[in-house]
C-alpha cells in the first residue's frame, strides 16, 4: 500500500480524499506523529493518549524526536496496593522533555482531543491541553476536545511495558455514558472534516462532568 501522499480512492464507501485516524492510548502520539509529518491526514482523533514521543526515538528523513523517559520515583501504589503509574510520565514541556513534544503545529489536520479525568495510566488530560495550548501557540484552531470524567475503564491487569499488574482507573456506568457519547462525537468529528465540501470552522471546546 502506498503512502497518504501516493493513496487513490477506490472504494465506493470510502470517503475522500482525506484519511481520518482514531487512536487510543500509545497510539495517539503516532496518530499526531503521522498528521504532522504526512499529507492527506484531514482529521485526527485522539483518545487518553500522549502529545509526546515515547518507548523509543521517532525517525522521519533526517529527524529524530527522542523519547521521553518515565521517573520511575513517581511511580506509587493505588490503597489496594496495585502500582499507579500515572505520573511516571513527566510533563512534557518542562525543560529537558519538550524536545520529545509532537511538532503538531506542522499540521493541516483537524484535532479531537478527548481525555479521561479518571485516567491512570497517565496524565491524559494534561496532555491534551498542552497539545491545544501548543495549537493556539502558533494561531492555530483546528482542534476540539474536552475532559471526559469516567470515560476510561479497565479492571487492574497486566502492563506488558511496565511488566507487572497496574491500576488503569474508571467507574463503569461514568465509563459505558461517557462511551456512547464519544463514540457519536468521534463519527461526528469524521463526518465533518473528511467530507470535501466542508469549511473550516472554529475549534470548539465541550466537557463532560
């Protein structure tokens, strides 16, 4: 398959020409990754991710975005004595760390960011708001997003990166609300900036309490 500069639409429910990406987790800044560095990405959707590289360094043509390294002193244990790791990650835009930050302002592609309030796996919302702050930074407002209380869920388990069982946080009628919701938002999110005929519009900001 080709890249999304080289891509041609053939299928007949395929909507072009833009390429939409939803991540989740890890994935969201690969998601932000390849809509700062690609053409043809027209919207992004990014779920309790992370608006800094992470794991391992990021290579494109001559540019190397490092990875930022987790503090493992901020590491605790939730009061069933699971590890929570949600501040391992350091901030990224302090000094030493905003090298590993996603160039987003590269980007032509529309944002939602959505983040969990009960997130623990890390500091989710944070970093959507440093990534919309990064946004309005340089006179960009092609994002929407929001805080989401109860819109992670997962039952403690194991950590394949951590390599031991952690707290993930959420509450599950806060979480399966907080699901259909964002589940319209995000297909809404798609319907909007993929289809050709649209217009920009000025981002939006919602929360949910």
């Amino acid at each position: 398959m080709g890249s999304p500069e080289t891509l041609s639409w053939q299928h007949s429910n395929v909507q072009g020409p833009g390429i939409g990406i939803l991540s989740i987790s890890k994935s969201g800044h690969l998601a932000l990754s390849m809509a700062s560095f690609l053409s043809g990405i027209s919207a992004t959707a990014w779920i309790n991710g992370s608006n800094a590289n992470m794991v391992a360094p990021l290579h494109y043509k001559d540019l190397i975005i490092p990875s930022i390294t987790p503090i493992v002193e901020n590491v605790t244990f939730s009061p069933s004595g699971i590890l929570d790791i949600r501040d391992a990650l350091p901030d990224p835009e302090t000094e030493g760390n905003r090298g590993s930050v996603i160039p987003i302002e590269r980007s032509n592609s529309r944002f939602l960011f959505a983040a969990s309030e009960d997130d623990r796996n890390w500091n989710s919302c944070l970093f959507a708001q440093q990534a919309a702050a990064r946004l309005r930074h340089h006179g960009k407002e092609n994002f929407e997003g929001g805080a989401f209380s109860g819109s992670t869920l997962h039952a403690p388990g194991f950590h394949s990166t951590v390599g031991q069982v952690v707290v993930f946080g959420g509450e599950a009628k806060a979480h399966h609300q907080a699901q259909l919701d964002l589940w319209r938002r995000v297909q809404e999110f798609f319907r909007k900036h993929l289809n050709r005929n649209n217009t920009a519009q000025k981002a939006m900001l919602y929360t949910r309490g």
